[in-house]
C-alpha cells in the first residue's frame, strides 16, 4: 500500500569460501508511490497535467500512484480531480489524486475587514518583534485555525 512505498523484494544471501555475498531481488509486479506536485495560482488544468507527468515520468505503467497537489491557489479556482485521475489512469496502473492546495490569501484586503480575522491579522501585522516572514506564517496559521483547520 501507499505506507510502504517503492520496491519489493527480498535478499539473496550467498555463503560461499567465508564470504557473504547479498543481493537484492525485486519481485513485486506493481510498486507504490506517493507523489507531491507543487501548482500554483495561475497553473491551467493541462499545467498540472503536465507537472504531474514531469513528477511521474520515471514510473512504470505498472505502478500505483498518489499524487498530492500541493501550493497555493486562487479562492475559486478549480482543479478537475476526476478529469485528471481519468487521464492519469490510462498511463499508470492506479491512480488517486488528493488536493492539499491552500487557499492564496489577501492580507491586505482582509487587514480592514471588522471581523475577528481582520483584528487578528491587525494584531500581528502591528507586532514590531515579527519580521516579515513571520508575521506571514503566523498569519496563515491563525486563519487556518479560524477556518477550522489542522494547524
């Protein structure tokens, strides 16, 4: 299964002289493999075709795959999963595709909202021991969290 991914097989131990001599064999007909595509906002449905086969191009058409599309996307935006499972499907054995993209965010726009998410990012943005970088990050988690999300 996709929890133990890549090749199968056992080890050849050959004794022979006092020398061991180990080999590995594979033997699985299929292999497993997860597979992380980076997309993002202005990727077409047929750019994140083609990312995945960039990503897949060394698999058999024997293997099974899960790809997870992983980046940051337009509130909106739509990403056709059963049109790419369909097409993925005629080139691999099997194929499940799982979005984990994460809704781009506005700071700026939502920074003047009079919601709790506004205060919140009006909070952070006032911090001055926060660089940049980590007012973004924290941002996104407090959101993430507001959202109801797995932080």
């Amino acid at each position: 299964g996709f929890d133990e991914c890549g090749e199968k097989g056992f080890v050849l131990i050959d004794i022979k002289n006092d020398k061991i001599n180990a080999n590995f064999i594979p033997f699985a007909k299929r292999r497993f493999y997860v597979v992380d595509v980076d997309i993002d906002a202005q990727d077409t449905q047929h750019e994140v075709y083609s990312k995945v086969l960039e990503k897949t191009k060394e698999f058999s058409s024997q293997d099974a795959l899960k790809i997870i599309l992983n980046g940051e996307v337009e509130l909106g935006s739509v990403r056709d999963l059963d049109y790419l499972t369909h097409a993925l499907s005629q080139k691999f054995f099997f194929v499940k595709v799982i979005d984990k993209c994460r809704v781009k965010i506005d700071i700026e726009s939502l920074k003047g909202d009079m919601t709790l998410a506004g205060e919140f990012i009006r909070k952070v943005m006032d911090s001055k021991e926060l660089d940049d970088q980590e007012k973004n990050k924290i941002i996104r988690c407090g959101l993430s969290a507001l959202d109801g999300d797995e932080v």
